[in-house]
C-alpha cells in the first residue's frame, strides 16, 4: 500500500466512473447504448478552424507558445468580448488556457489560502467542489429553488469573513437554468461590496433558448478590468463543438491573470500552438455553425421535455440554454445512482446521476444526440419505470420485457 498525500483523500472520484465501465462493457458485447451523459455538441467544428490549423501544420513549424497565450488569439478574444460583454480588456487582462477547467483551477489556486471559502449553488458542476479542495479552500453549498435560481437573502447568509469567491454558471450546467439579470446585478454588488471575487463561469453562455436572457456581469459595474472584482471564464469547448481542442481563457484584473500565468509557466506552460490557431480559426468564423446548433438542440430540448412530462411522477423544468436538463424522479426512486445503473442494465441508456451535482433523486440528461435518439431514449425511460407503459420494447433489434417494479 502506497502512502498518498492527506489532499488527495479528500478529493472524491467521479461517482459516474462506475457507470462509465458498464457502459464500455455493454457496447462491447453489441447492446445498443444511447450516451445521453454526454457533455459535448456533437457538431462539426467551423470550416475555418479545418483551413487555419491546415495552414499552420503546412509550416512544419509548431514550437512553444507564450504561456498567456498567442497575440493573435489574445486579440481575438478581445473582439469576442466586446461583442458579447461590451467591454474590450487589455491584453494583460487575458489569459489562455487548456480548456475553461485549467482556467478555474489555475484561478483558485492563485485566489485561495488555506481554509478560505467558496460560495456555488446547487445543483453545481462537478468539478467546482473538488478544485477548491485542492486549492485547499472550503466548498461552501447554497440551495436553489424549484426552479434552480438562488437566493440571495441565502447567499448572502452564507457569508463569512473567510468567503473569498462566488462562482456563477448561468446558463447552468447541469440544470440549464438561466439565471435572471437581476440576481446577476445583486450578485456583482454583493461581490465589489464585500471584496469578493465573483467567478462567471460562461462557458454556454450562447447557447441560449428564446425567451431567456443571458446578461454579461460587466452590465453592472462601472469599474475598469483591474479595479473590478469579476473574473470571466470562457472557451471554445461548448458552443463550437471543439471539446477535444481544450482552450480556454480567463478575463480578469491584471494582478490575477499575471498570478494565473506564474502557475502555469510552472505546470502545463502555454496551451498548444496549433490548437490555439483552431481557436482563432473559431472565434473569426461566421455564425452559422452556432446558429444550426442551436436549431438542432432546441429541436432535441423540445422533443425530450415533451415526452418526460408525459411520465406520471417526473417532474422536468425546460432548460433555457445548455444542451442539459435535469429531470426530478424523487417520486419514482430517490436514489439517482441505483436509477442510472437500472437505465443503463436494463434499457441501455446512460446517464448522470444527480448526487454527483449535489442534488440527489435527479438525472442530468444531455440533448446533444440524434433527434431519433432522443425519442428512443424518452420510451426507453418511460418503459423502465412507468409501471403502466407497455411491458414490452424493442431495443437493438431485440423484444425486451420489463420484470421489474422499482422500489423508492
């Protein structure tokens, strides 16, 4: 038995691990599994991206990048930003990373010293509790309502003199809610106010479904980058469909992003030259790779919430952005695990359960498939827990029965 540090005790594994291995093993001996785990578009990346990585691999010549990131992408992340917030930053106030997450984690660790804390809201992404442990900061959970929106009379009870951050992921993964501008202006007063830093997460912040609203945090302060208490974390990842190019970047006061940087220099140092030219690629493409998405998920959003709220005993709210919901089944099963591994063994159908986000009895269900997936996975979900569904389906070709009754 090898002695590991005490910090790596206490970060949990992926609760989805298991699941993932029967998953592997089920499509390995021929069963027809629908991923709706997934946390990716399955989209083609922009035709630009394809032309300006080609163009660079031509010169035989990728070599080490600055660690902040190439001029280049740096002064496209300014155009993007003031498209989208309104507001240009300087190039030091700019850092590129390996994917958004790199940019969180290399944040938290520049942010936090021993015992500070760090306010999200549940349900939260996976990652954020487990980051902040290894920051060794304190992971501090507020509730949100039945819509999942926070409170703010309850953030702001969760207040300490030890509360350094809020991070805030609006549209929400894995929940999809939309958070209103409102709470978003009493949120960047709470934080410039309290000398807080408010952390915005806006990795899908254009993956928006009319009505709802996506207002960026700058709107509400008048401060300039290196005065102002926001720090804005984005990426190529999501809205590109490029989740295995990992670039990512941060927007921040100047002190921050160059402490970001000494971390790096000495971890992973400058993300990968070629990948960041697919980024610029990216961020200099017209929109119609965005716009088709997002036709193709909100066809798949529809289709899925329809049919969930057909099933007695499930309660769904309809996403406002994302490619997620995040269905209720407390009524049918409370346990979001044992649910998950009974979908997958019996019907082939994979999942995430809802304890890995902190809220337990849910599901978080990604729309990014086919659209006859989706369809197929909303009658694989019905037959398994609706007792008054027919007994029978065809799965893979093959008549399945149901021979079971779920207990809650």
């Amino acid at each position: 038995m090898h002695n590991l540090s005490y910090l790596i005790s206490q970060i949990q594994s992926s609760p989805t691990l298991a699941l993932n291995e029967i998953a592997a093993q089920l499509r390995k001996d021929g069963a027809d599994v629908i991923n709706l785990g997934i946390g990716e578009p399955l989209n083609d990346f922009p035709e630009s991206v394809l032309r300006s990585t080609k163009e660079i691999l031509d010169t035989r010549q990728i070599k080490y990048s600055p660690t902040s990131g190439t001029q280049s992408l740096k002064q496209a992340i300014q155009e993007y930003t003031l498209e989208h917030y309104g507001r240009k930053p300087g190039l030091k106030n700019i850092t590129v990373t390996i994917g958004a997450k790199q940019a969180i984690y290399n944040l938290l660790q520049v942010l936090l010293d021993p015992g500070d804390e760090v306010i999200f809201f549940t349900p939260y992404w996976v990652s954020y509790p487990e980051m902040v442990k290894l920051a060794r900061g304190i992971p501090v959970f507020v509730g949100t309502n039945d819509k999942f929106i926070p409170d703010m009379e309850r953030i702001k009870g969760a207040l300490t003199e030890k509360t350094r951050a809020i991070i805030v992921n609006t549209p929400n993964n894995p929940t999809g809610a939309v958070y209103p501008p409102e709470l978003i202006a009493a949120l960047v007063d709470l934080s410039e106010s309290n000398d807080i830093f408010l952390i915005m997460d806006d990795i899908y912040h254009q993956l928006l479904f009319e009505p709802a609203q996506w207002v960026p945090g700058y709107v509400f302060t008048s401060k300039k980058f290196d005065k102002s208490h926001l720090i804005i974390i984005n990426g190529i990842s999501k809205t590109y469909g490029m989740t295995g190019f990992r670039i990512g970047w941060a927007i921040g006061p100047e002190t921050v992003i160059q402490a970001m940087n000494k971390i790096q220099s000495h971890s992973t140092s400058g993300a990968s030259a070629l990948l960041q030219e697919a980024a610029l690629g990216a961020l200099i493409q017209s929109g119609d790779t965005l716009s088709d998405l997002k036709k193709f998920i909100r066809k798949n959003r529809d289709i899925l919430v329809g049919e969930l709220i057909k099933i007695k005993g499930v309660k769904v709210n309809e996403p406002g952005g994302t490619f997620y919901c995040f269905p209720d089944f407390r009524s049918i099963h409370n346990d979001s695990q044992e649910l998950a591994r009974l979908l997958l063994e019996k019907a082939f159908l994979a999942t995430v359960p809802g304890i890995a986000f902190g809220r337990e009895g849910f599901l978080r269900l990604s729309f990014t498939c086919s659209t006859d997936q989706i369809i197929n996975s909303a009658a694989r979900i019905r037959w398994v827990i609706d007792p008054e569904s027919p007994p029978e389906i065809i799965i893979g070709g093959k008549k399945m029965v149901r021979d079971w009754e779920i207990a809650k």
